[in-house]
C-alpha cells in the first residue's frame, strides 16, 4: 500500500504551511504530497460571516504551489486531487504540468476532475457551466492533455471538439516523465467518471466514502475498463480518506475535535483511531483493490500526526 499526504490550504494554509508539511512527509517517507484546488474555504465564505471563515490567509493557486515544492523537495511525488478543469484552458495546463515535471525531475502527478464548488466560480469569476457541459469540457482537457505530451517531439497536434480547437500545436514543452505523467480521475459517480478513468487515466480515486460504496465504485471502474477493452489491473485503485490516528482513543479524540469532527463519523467513512484500528482498514481497503491511500489531513499545524502514522502504521502497510 502505497501512502500519501494530501492538503486542502483553501482552509487557511499558506505557501510556507505547505512547504512545512512537505518537507516533514518527505523526511517521513510517505509516497506523495497531494494537494486541492480550490480558491474558496468550504464551508464558510457565506455572506455575513467573518473574515475566519474565508479560510486566512486566502487560497494558493495549486500549480503555483506545486512548482514552488518541485524546486524544495527531492524525492516526494507532487500532484493534484484534483485540478478543477474549469478554471484552466487545457493547452496551457499541458505546458504548465508539463514545466512543473521537469522542475521536479519527473515527480509530479495530474488529478483532473470537472469541478463542483460553484460558489468559488462566483467569487473569482469563473464560468460555471452545466453538468452536462462540465464532464464534456473535463473529457476533451483530457484528451488534450495527454495527446500534448505524448506527441512526438517535431510533431505537431491538432484536435477540434465541441469545446476547444487546436491546430498545429507542437506540443511542447514534454514533461520528464515517459509516456507523461500519471493522470488521475476521480469522484463518486457510477458512470462518467469511470468511463473516464478507463479512458484516459493511470489511476481511478474514490474520494471519502464508506466501505462498501468505495468498492462498489472500483467495481464500476473495473467495468468500464472492460467495456473500453482495457485490462482492468492495468487502472490503479486508490481512495481519498479523512485521517485522524492517536495512540489512545483521548489522543483521537482530541485529532478529532482540532478539526472539528466527530470521531462517529470519521470511523465509517475515513481513517480514524488508533494504529491498530486504521491499519485494520487498511487492510480492508487493500482486500477490495485500493494499492494507495490519500491521507486528508486537515490540521496543518500538528506534524506528531504524521509522525505516529508513519512509525505505527506506515511500516506495517508498505
């Protein structure tokens, strides 16, 4: 089981927050620092509410975030869960990903996914289209994208679709990494989503969902994957989940409450407990396909928590 760190700044986290927490998974050996991207605190950002609620000091662009990380780090992976394909024009994400891979040294991973949180369109001035207009405009960035990279160098490509055109493009700069970069889709859909993932990416992610739903989800992927004629062991399975690890259950608790949940809830649908107990459901989750886990860790401030994951449990999963 392969495990990463996973961030969501639009909290309340800066740069310096970041970089903090991905020097320390690096040094504790985790497998990757992931982070959202999202320009608006969930949750708050309501009309009346003070400026607390807006997630201080304000958000972090993700790709920005990213390349800073690429040139202050040295072996973790980087990546997105998941890049918000309605805030960026897909030439231009290519080339920035692209960039970012090779400040890293081919590190860095694309989660893509079409976007759901209309209130941070609203704040910023994004468009937000349909549903129907998201996941259309989502599968077309990922043709583009990965037709971008894996065009051979003095090449060019071209793509017409309902919603971009491109022509003659020479689709550079390439990434480090050969084919290009591993992609991720994600989400909780029985459908599109996965006939996505099977299409275009190199993992399908089931973001914070209890047991059952998340292996009804791989099932789902599994049979996309089928459909489109491709090997399904070829997609690899992961799951997003809330972390929250004490050695007593007064140290859970405590996690718990720094982050505003109830300890209830964190066990059915995220990683909560002792060591024993969440290596437990690790161990569930790898019997249903999952080979990595993105830890959602949500006080940015508490580095022991990453510590204690790493030396109790970490070491029994890997």
């Amino acid at each position: 089981m392969r495990l990463t760190i996973f961030t969501e700044p639009q909290q309340g986290a800066s740069y310096e927050d970041l970089l903090r927490v991905a020097r320390h998974a690096e040094a504790c050996g985790f497998d990757g620092f992931f982070r959202s991207d999202h320009y608006l605190a969930i949750g708050g950002a309501g009309r009346g509410e003070s400026p607390a609620a807006f997630g201080l000091p304000g958000p972090t662009d993700a790709w920005a975030t990213l390349a800073g990380l690429a040139r202050e780090t040295q072996t973790i992976r980087l990546g997105t869960l998941l890049t918000c394909a309605t805030f960026r024009l897909p030439g231009p994400l290519a080339i920035t990903v692209a960039q970012v891979d090779v400040m890293s040294g081919g590190r860095v991973e694309l989660g893509l996914g079409a976007g759901w949180f209309e209130a941070e369109h609203r704040a910023y001035g994004v468009l937000f289209p349909p549903t129907g207009e998201r996941f259309g405009r989502l599968a077309e960035q990922l043709e583009i994208v990965t037709g971008l990279w894996t065009t051979p160098v003095g090449a060019t490509y071209s793509f017409r679709g309902r919603y971009y055109e491109l022509v003659d493009s020479p689709a550079l700069p390439k990434p480090v990494q050969t084919p290009r970069p591993p992609v991720i889709v994600g989400g909780k859909g029985t459908r599109r989503t996965p006939g996505l993932a099977a299409r275009f990416a190199d993992e399908f992610n089931v973001p914070f969902c209890p047991l059952e739903q998340t292996g009804t989800l791989f099932e789902a992927a599994a049979a996309a994957c089928e459909a489109a004629g491709r090997e399904p062991a070829s997609l690899r399975l992961s799951a997003a989940q809330t972390v929250c690890c004490g050695r007593t259950d007064a140290e859970v608790r405590r996690r718990a409450e720094a982050i505003g949940r109830d300890v209830d809830a964190l066990k059915a649908a995220g990683l909560c407990g002792t060591p024993t107990e969440i290596v437990d459901k690790m161990g569930q989750l790898s019997q249903i396909g999952a080979s990595r886990l993105h830890l959602q860790v949500l006080d940015l401030t508490d580095l022991d928590h990453l510590d204690l994951i790493a030396e109790q449990v970490m070491r029994q999963v890997t």
